[in-house]
C-alpha cells in the first residue's frame, strides 16, 4: 500500500467507509512537495500527517451521507414468501447499502439484514396498494399480531417515508450531493441585500461545491460565476422567495449587463428549466435554519475583514434587517472615507467579540484615520460613544476542532475561487486559522479562515472528486547564463510499474505478501514510484533484512542513480539501508531486471510490462532453480578435473567450508552516507546456515522442483560398511507405528544417511515416521498437521521452518539439520 494512502487512511478513521476517499495513487502535489522540500524532518511532517484526524470539515462529512437518514419506512420484498411486500425500517445506512428491520420486530434485532439499493427490490410506502401487490408480515412474526392492518396503521402515522425518486428512476441510490445535476436551479441570496434573490443555474458540482451562473447570463459572462458549497444559507430551492415573500432581482453589480425585458425572460426560462429538472427537497435537509441575533445598531466588534483575509479590522452594526440578519460596515475615520459593509447573520464565521485580539496574541488593524500610537478598545469605544457587543452575541469563539499549527489540507484561493490549493496552517487562535497557501504568489498566498468555513477541504478531496489542485510552487534556482545546447530531454518521470502477481517470487519473497500488492505501482517521478515499489517488495519478503541487504549491493556504472534510504522492520528491530535508485526512465527496464535477478525471482516479478496470461519467462513451468542457482548466484556445477562429467557412481567433491559472514552491512567507500543495519540473532543464524549449505543444494533443489519421482533407486555398492535399522525400532511411547511390513528401513553409513526408498515418494505418515526416529520428535506433530510429504520435506529451508511453523531459531535449525541429511542422501542416491 502507498505511503500515503497508509496515512491518509490514518488521518481519516470516519470516512474509510467512503469509496471517493480511497486513493489509489500518491497525489501530484506530495511528490512536489517533497522535491521542494528536502530539508523538511519527515517525523515531523509524519506526525503532522497522523494529526489530520481533526481536519474533517462538516460540511465534508456531511456531503458524504446517504440520502436515506435512519427511521424511513419503505416496502420490501419477502424473500421468505414470492411476490409478497411488508414495510421495513431504515435502521443505519452505509454507502448504498440499507439495514432494515420489518415492521413487528420492535427492538428485536435477530432478523436484521442489509440490501443494496441499487439491486434490492425497495419501493416507498403505498406502492403495493397502487400496484395491487400483497402486504404480508414474515412468517417468524406472522401470529404475532391478530389485526396487522391496525399494526401498520399506528407504525405509519407519523413516520418518515423513504422518498419515492431516491428509490425509483435515474436518481435511485444516489447520494444526497450527487443529486445535484449540471443545469439544476437553485435560489441565490444577494450578498449585499437578505431580502434581494435571483435563480443561478449549476454548471459543475464537484463534491457538493457548486459552480453556479446567475440566470441570464451566457458563457461569455463566466468571470461572474459564483462558487458556493451546496450547504451554504445563502442557497434556497428554486419558489422559496416566492413563498417567503421575498423579491426577486438580479445583482445589483450585474444589472448593467442586460436589459430589464431580458432580465425577466431569464427569470421565466429558469423557472421553466428548474421545473424541467427539479431538484429534490432531500438536497437541503441538511441545511441549517439560523437563529436569531442579538445584536443593536452601533454595537462594535472584531471582525475578519472580507477584503484583506489577513486582516482582523473593527466593525460597526450599522443595519438590523430582521431577527436573523444584520450589517456591519467597516471602521474608517478618515476625510474621504468609504463605506464598506456585508450582511451577517449570529452564525456568521468572521465576526469576533471586543478584545479577541488581544486575549488571542493577534494583531487588530487601527481604523483608517485614527489619531493614536496604539489602538485601545475602552478608549475607542468612550470616544465613540458606542457600546461593545456581548460576547453572548457570538458563537463559540474558542472552539478549534483540533486544528493545530502545520497541518496540511486543501483550501479555496480567495483571489480566484475555481482554484483550490495545498494550504498549511501557519497559526491557530480559537476558531480561526491563518493558512499559507502553496504555489500562490505574496502576498496573496496567506488568509485567514474559521474552523468551519465551507472553503477548507481534507487531503486529498480533489483528488477524490477528480479536480485540479494547485502544486506548490517549485524553488527557482537561478544559474549563470550558458551556450544553449540541443540535446535530447531527460524523462525524469515514468508510467506504471506492474506487480505480476503470478510470476515466480523467488527464495527471498513471500507469495501470499506478494499477491496482496497492487497491481502497479505510478506514475509519477522515477526515484518515488521505484522508492514505494522497493518499500513494498521489502515488507512482502520473508526476512526484510536479507531483502534490504541484497539490495544494497545492487548497482551498475552507466546507471543515472539516486541515493535514497529505504527501511525494513522485523521482529520489532529497524534496520536502514541506502539504496542507488536510476532517475532515468530509460533506465527502469534495465533496473527492474537486476533488481529480481539479484532477488532470485522471475524477471517479470515487476517489470513496466503487464503479463496478462503467460509469462515470457515460461516461470511457471520452469524449476525454481533456474533463478535461484543461475540468475541469483551464477554458481556452477561442480565437475571432475578434465571437464568430464561425473560418472554414475561418482560422488561429487565437498565443497570448502566459508566462513561465517558477518550479518551487517559494511559502508562502502565511495559512499558518503553511514549505513544503519543492525540485525538481529536470527537474522545472523539464517546468514551463517546459508554461507555453510554445500553447494549441492542447488542441485538438489533443481532435481526436487522438475518432480524427479521417478528416478531410479541405486545400490548402495556392496563391500561398504553399513549398520541397518529400522524406524520401527523409535517408534516408542505413543509416536506413530506404520503398519506392519510397511516399516520403512534407513541405513547409515559412517554417519550419513542411506535411504532405501527415494523421499520424493514418501507419504505423510513415512515423513512423521522419519522425524519420529530423529531428536525432533516432539515436532513430528506438526508434519502430520500440515500434510507435509516428501516432496515437501524436500523444499523446507530454515526461513520456511521458521515461517511456517512459528519455531524458535533453535529447534528450526535442529530440525533443518534433520532435512539436510535427507537432502544429502537424495542427492547422492536419487539426484543423478
């Protein structure tokens, strides 16, 4: 799994359950962000990330919910009798899924079950009467009430039924955001006047944030689109002004720009149109009522200032419209002073009691043509002759919703609202947040928001709802003046890299681990999406270590590379390690091959190339060892002086002891950075067990994976001196007893073992029988629990004892020492 999709999944525990929030790709601006950021801690920028938990604006969450609110009554089908219909209550929704309980249950929640609402067959109430279906309780319940037409009548009144186009038609299973079509029509409130509305058409919702044109205008008049999320007060279903009384005019800065007849012809074309599409009441039934204020003309108070978003200015109540909105107008002594006002409401996010400034650490902007060095609210307001507004007037003013300095999210530029940018909080005062947007020039790249703005977004809600986000702005390095050359661009970037599941994995890696990745791995630039492709083939391997240090060693002269530390983790130790990555992506081919060469995989394990059926390898047929002895370690059969081949009778020469190698990895010199490796007791073992393996097992594993069954059994030849047994003779105290003349008979000779039969053909009891006869008894248990044959027993290696039957390092490599003897004696019998 990416990086970031790990901890976006972190940082959103209540929405994993969406499918929009699923990434399946790191987004654009991460990887820019690290590029122009190289010296940022990434633990700090980790726990940054792990924090954004808090950043879930509501608005976000909201747009999130199903149309189907829990408590709605519709009719579903009896499975339990055909074409029959009883009415059910929405208990909990998910997605498109619905658990219901029928109606009779009460509290009983034994009979609950989810549907799907796009294929269950859901109908509103009242549509079997006016279908002529039949209403019938299930059978469990049946006798439970004597007169059920009286039941549902009092399970009825009163009750919400489940609407009819959410169940039925184009609109059926969708989302209440999602209901919002491109052409809906909706009511906006102007922003200078409460009273004043005029229909606005939508011409792009993306996630709930709307694009809407105001009625009569035409593409050429785009610059005046308005961008509000559909949960904004200031929208309203198309007739509500109507219905409230309330005029209908268009803009007052946009009257200009059509005759008064072609205003009223776009109102009488958007009425028409809204009626053509209309949109369902369920699109604002999350929209807030506001409360009343308690505000008075000449009151004073703070306020952030809607023209300077960096500014916190005072402000007057110079208008009280209604019981629910008001007008504040900016603070401006000056000679030529200009009147600056906005209608708010007791919700309104920017408005901020007297003296939140300076209990808060934050500078408050003096009034345009004030007299006085420092600005003093007592004696401001005594001069004034005015009164400050009650701190009662005002909404939580402390309520932060956990924001906290240097977390990221996505946020509206207030200078161009069709943009939406990378934004880090730089600041945190009570409900307010001061944001430096990325890639927005100064000074327009700082504002300040509220916790609750509709214009803050989690990480990674563009990317979700397929919209452009702005990257950060990349440093500029400014370079002395050159000869222009021609030469070929470098492509720093690259397409997808595969996972091809189904391809040899090798000794090194996990199969199952292995099958759990995604399929690919990019695009993006070439040193990230072959850094994530490393992490993720490192954590799939069996020991991350050995993976780690194989890598390491990997490198090639003509390669463009990249230095990056890449980290494994196993049994609770970190071990690091620096890794050369190409750059080029000429380059990745070449480097994804040596890469599973060096892992003793099929070199299509990942590869730019998708295998779909075959592999061009044939790995499936061919033995494991043409990549575990040819392509991993290019050893070579050892042969008798002269080049002959050895003949039949002929045992191959011992291979020299090595010594044991160190399981650390030594700095390089022409490296500047220190390796970090600190490996565990068993990670050293497992090295000192495979440097002291005889080189035969390559040979052995060879004849094992072409499933030599039917090799000849050879005599022993006669003269040697051999001391014959049989396992009969161990099988004490309650350890398995093969049936009588089925004993299988071993022979040793000068210590090593001499087998009568090829292991190949042994059965599960004839392994249980083997062990039973060695000191490992006590684990012939685990042989007859796994099915383990000869065939198997053949390919156990001590990374797979240790895998696969959870042993400690100690009876492993007792045990593998039992194995060993059997694969020497199936090499020297059997193999040729």
């Amino acid at each position: 799994m990416p990086l970031f999709q790990q901890l976006c999944r972190l940082a959103f525990p209540s929405l994993q359950s969406q499918a929009r929030l699923f990434w399946s790709a790191v987004p654009r601006w991460w990887n820019e962000l690290i590029e122009s950021h190289q010296n940022w801690d990434f633990t700090t920028l980790l726990t940054a990330l792990s924090d954004l938990s808090c950043l879930r604006p509501s608005q976000v969450e909201i747009s999130l919910q199903s149309s189907f609110q829990p408590g709605m009554k519709l009719e579903v089908a009896n499975k339990s009798s055909p074409d029959t219909y009883w009415v059910a209550t929405i208990i909990t929704t998910c997605g498109q899924l619905l658990l219901l309980r029928f109606s009779g249950y009460g509290e009983d929640r034994k009979a609950d079950f989810w549907c799907d609402i796009m294929t269950a067959e859901l109908h509103p109430v009242g549509w079997c009467t006016q279908n002529n279906k039949t209403l019938m309780p299930p059978e469990a319940i049946k006798e439970k009430y004597s007169d059920w037409t009286d039941f549902l009548v009092q399970d009825l009144t009163g009750s919400r039924t489940a609407p009819a186009n959410l169940l039925e038609g184009p609109l059926r299973g969708k989302n209440t955001v999602d209901l919002i079509v491109e052409g809906s029509v909706l009511e906006l409130q102007d922003v200078s006047d409460p009273f004043l509305y005029w229909p606005v058409r939508v011409i792009q919702n993306v996630g709930g944030r709307l694009r809407l044109r105001y009625a009569g205008l035409s593409e050429a008049h785009q610059a005046q689109d308005t961008w509000l999320f559909y949960l904004d007060v200031r929208l309203q279903p198309l007739g509500w002004a109507t219905d409230n009384r309330l005029t209908l005019e268009p803009p007052t800065e946009l009257r200009s720009l059509q005759s008064a007849s072609d205003w009223l012809q776009a109102l009488e074309d958007a009425q028409l149109n809204g009626q053509k599409i209309p949109l369902p009441l369920e699109v604002f039934k999350d929209h807030v009522d506001l409360p009343k204020h308690s505000f008075k003309m000449g009151m004073k108070l703070e306020m952030v200032s809607p023209w300077e978003e960096l500014k916190i200015c005072p402000v007057s109540v110079t208008k009280v419209y209604n019981e629910v909105h008001f007008q504040v107008t900016l603070d401006d002594l000056s000679v030529d002073a200009k009147s600056r006002s906005v209608v708010c409401h007791a919700n309104s996010p920017a408005i901020l009691p007297v003296q939140w400034c300076l209990k808060n650490g934050v500078s408050l902007e003096r009034p345009r043509g004030y007299e006085g060095q420092d600005f003093d609210w007592a004696d401001y307001l005594k001069q004034s002759g005015t009164e400050a507004a009650p701190d009662a007037c005002f909404p939580d003013a402390w309520q932060s919703r956990g924001f906290a300095k240097d977390m990221w999210l996505e946020a509206v530029n207030p200078h161009r609202p069709v943009e939406v940018c990378v934004a880090q909080i730089t600041q945190v005062r009570g409900r307010l947040l001061w944001l430096r947007l990325e890639g927005v020039a100064k000074p327009l790249s700082e504002c300040i928001v509220d916790v609750e703005s509709m214009d803050i977004f989690p990480v990674g809600w563009c990317e979700a709802n397929t919209y452009p986000l702005t990257p950060p702005l990349k440093p500029v390095c400014m370079c002395q003046k050159k000869i222009a050359v021609v030469q070929p661009e470098k492509q720093y970037c690259c397409s997808k890299i595969f996972v091809n599941h189904r391809c040899f994995s090798g000794p090194y890696l996990n199969k199952g681990r292995i099958a759990e990745l995604p399929q690919a791995v990019g695009p993006g630039k070439c040193t990230l999406v072959l850094k994530e492709l490393l992490s993720m083939l490192i954590n799939a391997a069996y020991k991350p270590g050995r993976v780690l240090k194989e890598l390491q060693e990997l490198e090639d002269q003509s390669w463009d590379c990249q230095e990056e530390t890449l980290k494994a983790k196993y049994k609770g130790k970190t071990y690091r390690s620096t890794i050369r990555i190409v750059r080029l992506a000429d380059q990745i081919p070449d480097f994804c091959r040596k890469v599973c060469v060096k892992l003793q995989c099929c070199p299509n394990l990942f590869s730019p190339v998708l295998v779909i059926d075959k592999c061009p390898e044939n790995c499936s047929v061919q033995t494991k060892t043409k990549y575990t002895y040819y392509y991993g370690k290019k050893r070579k059969l050892s042969k008798p002086m002269g080049g002959e081949e050895a003949t039949e009778g002929e045992l191959p020469k011992p291979t020299r002891r090595r010594k044991k190698r160190k399981a650390i990895f030594v700095q390089k010199k022409r490296r500047s950075s220190a390796v970090d490796y600190t490996p565990d007791s068993d990670e050293g073992e497992e090295d000192e067990d495979l440097a002291l393996r005889p080189r035969r097992a390559a040979t052995l594993r060879r004849a094992v994976s072409m499933g030599n069954a039917t090799a000849p059994s050879q005599e022993a030849p006669e003269g040697r001196r051999r001391s014959t047994r049989s396992l009969s003779a161990f099988n004490q105290n309650n350890k398995y007893q093969p049936p009588k003349g089925q004993e299988m008979q071993v022979e040793e000779e000068e210590g090593q073992l001499v087998l009568d039969r090829n292991p190949l053909e042994w059965t599960v009891d004839e392994v249980v029988q083997f062990i039973n006869s060695t000191d490992c008894a006590s684990l012939a248990n685990i042989f007859q629990e796994q099915d383990i044959d000869g065939q198997a027993l053949l390919l156990l290696t001590l990374p797979t004892v240790q895998e696969c039957m959870d042993l400690k390092l100690g009876p492993a490599i007792k045990l593998c020492h039992q194995i060993e003897r059997v694969k020497v004696a199936f090499y020297r019998q059997y193999a040729n």
